[in-house]
C-alpha cells in the first residue's frame, strides 16, 4: 500500500510520453540552433531508425522514449544551458560547439566532434568539461 507522500508524489511525475514530447521538442530547438543535420541528430539521440527519427520530429508527442533516449537528451539539454550561461551571446554559444577546441578533451578538435562519438559518456564528458569551466560540480 503506498503512503500519502508516495501517491502525491506519483502524481507530480510527468509521464514517459510528456517528458519525452517535451525533451523531443526542446531538442530539435537546440539542433535548428547549432546547425546540426539530420545524420548528426540521429547520432545525438542514439541512432534511432530513420522513420522512428523522422516521426518523433513531425510528432514529438507520439513518442514514448527509452531511458537511454531520454538521458542523451538530458545532458543534451544541460550542454546547452551551460553554453548560455558562459557564452551569454546567443549565437557565441550556439557555434561553440563546431569550433575546434585545444582542452585536451577535444584535441583540436570540436565538442560537436566528441559528441558524435555516439556514447552517452561522450555527451557526459562535454557536460562535465562545461559544468567545470562554470564552476560547478565537474
């Protein structure tokens, strides 16, 4: 039996199908933003098949998304917030990540680059090397 604390909190939580509508949608914002192509977001959310990729962009709010999907999206999204608090000009932040970059987690070359790896842990690193160049937790 669940507890009072337990059911109001099971209905605070947003459904897989509303967090998923939503990270979709805030998603291909921040792609129309970096210039990415289709084959670079396909990349971004884990290689989903290319009429799966091609529904959730023409109706995000069909989508029911995996876990891994949903938390590529999440350090997705937290990239490019820590971008808009270091680079505070819209369009500084959003070429930073094709730049190249000489911290020796890009070796020459760009953010976009490493994120590309297609590992989440590529997405995590970028996240972390941005939250530390903010001072935040790394």
């Amino acid at each position: 039996m669940q507890t009072p604390a337990h059911a109001a909190k099971a209905q605070n939580k947003p459904d897989s199908r509303a967090l998923s509508a939503a990270g979709l949608r805030a998603f291909f914002n921040i792609a129309r933003d970096w210039g990415l192509n289709t084959d670079e977001q396909m990349v971004l959310l884990g290689t989903p098949g290319r009429s799966t990729f091609f529904k959730w962009k023409s109706a995000p709010e069909s989508a029911d998304l995996k876990r891994d999907t949903l938390e590529r999206l999440s350090y997705l999204l937290g990239i490019y917030k820590a971008l808009q608090v270091l680079l505070p000009a819209t369009a500084a932040a959003d070429a930073w990540v094709k730049k190249p970059n000489t911290a020796p987690l890009f070796g020459g070359k760009s953010a976009l680059d490493r994120m590309l790896g297609g590992n989440i842990a590529d997405l995590v690193a970028v996240r972390q090397y941005l939250d530390a160049r903010r001072g935040g937790w790394a």
